[in-house]
C-alpha cells in the first residue's frame, strides 16, 4: 500500500510538472509571438514611411528639373528677342558682352537615384543647351572623379564621360572644389590639394587644363584664400541670379 501511495504521489508530482511545463511554453511561445507581431508592425510603418520620403523626393526633384528646364526656356527667348548671343563670357575671353546672360552649373556632374531609375542631371542640362544652342561653363567637384568616393562602377565612368561631352560640345570646364566646401573654412594647404587634385583629374579625362576660373561652393572666400587664388592666377567667379536648382 505504502508503495501504491508513492508512485501515486510520484505520478502526480510529475503530472504537474508536466502540465506546469507546458503551460510556460504555451504563454512564452505567445509572448514569442507577440513580439515578432509588434517587430512586423514596426518594419511595415517604417517601409510605409520610407515609400512616402522616397515619393515626396521623386516629385521634388522632378518639380526642381521642369524648374529649370522652364528658367532656360525664358532666358533664351529673352535673350533672342534683345537680338544678344547667349554664349558662355567664360568660354574664350573673360569678357562678357553687354546684354549677355551667362549660365553656369556647380556641384556636377551629377546623378541622383530613384527607386528602378537614375535621374540623370548632368545629362538633362546638357541636352537642354544642345537644343537651345546655348554655351555654359561646369565648375566640376573633384570627388566625382575620385573612384574611392564614387566608387569604380557605372556612375564613375558616366561621370567622365560627361565630362568629355561637356567639352566636346563647346562648353567650360572650370573647378568648383574636391568636396564642396567653402574655400573659406579651409587653410591653404587644404585649398592647394583640392585645386591641384581636381585640375589633374580633369586634365587626365579630356586631356586638356581646365580654365582659369574657379567659384568657391557658396561663393564664400577668406583673405588668405582670396590672396591664394590671386598669386596662382585663379580668376573667381561669383553670381548675381543663382536658380538655387
């Protein structure tokens, strides 16, 4: 009887573990669930987000291209109805002519990515002017043209052709910066290796020197930066209308 009454408790004992056991896991493998359900719904309304950021770019930088293509548009019927060329001051002799309205691009080239696509910037300036006949200089940043910052890819090799095209096509090549940052805010050394480094790259792509004529990003200059440019025989240009496009 004695025995009967052990195994009996020893049964129950390990019923109840048993039971105990699985009613744990039960809860836990919910909790589980729980948090994977929480961690979906978190990744959903992040991708959500993310899709309407990437939509609101795409229509912001298609507002910023037909912006621009419609301010090229004006100023060449502006310039024709004056009976004024619209040719680069830049491209030959830094002597602009009266009346005369000269473009110039900063920061390219460039391209930007949208989801299945790239909008290819440099390349709808470029047929732009080629339609409208219009000449323009390209103050150019030298990290496009550095494989370690763009990578050695598609978009580094369409960088330099581009570049060819911009020349090919009767435009001005002029430097911007390495970086885009304003001559300002570096000291001299800093200044020469940017200059030197973006005149070499271009000097290596299309086999010529580029201009003369340098612009600092934001037109920002300090004395000491301003007295550099002028003892190497650097000419900067600044604006009077910047499209800010």
């Amino acid at each position: 009887m004695k025995r009967i009454t052990i195994v009996t408790i020893i049964l129950l004992t390990a019923s109840i573990v048993f039971w105990g056991l699985g009613i744990y896991y039960h809860f836990k493998i919910h909790q589980v669930k729980r948090q994977m359900e929480t961690m979906r719904l978190e990744i959903e309304a992040r991708h959500r987000t993310y899709v309407k950021e990437t939509v609101q770019e795409m229509a912001r930088l298609r507002s910023l291209t037909d912006e621009l293509n419609t301010q090229l548009l004006l100023l060449n019927r502006k310039m024709e109805s004056s009976s004024s060329r619209s040719s680069s001051a830049l491209n030959g002799s830094p002597k602009a002519e009266s009346n005369a309205v000269v473009f110039t691009f900063d920061d390219g080239p460039f391209r930007t990515y949208e989801p299945g696509n790239a909008v290819e910037h440099t390349e709808i300036i470029l047929n732009i002017l080629k339609k409208e006949n219009i000449k323009a200089t390209f103050f150019v940043l030298g990290s496009q043209f550095d494989s370690e910052i763009v990578g050695a890819g598609e978009t580094y090799q369409q960088y330099q052709k581009w570049l060819k095209r911009i020349v090919a096509e009767g435009h001005t090549i002029a430097v911007h910066d390495y970086r885009h940052i304003p001559y300002s805010k570096q000291n001299r050394l800093q200044l020469v290796q940017s200059l030197d480094y973006t005149r070499r790259r271009i000097k290596e792509i299309i086999g010529q020197e580029a201009s003369v004529y340098v612009r600092s990003p934001g037109g920002r200059l300090s004395p000491e930066s301003e007295n550099y440019l002028k003892t190497k025989g650097y000419k900067h240009v600044h604006w009077n209308l910047n499209g800010e496009v």
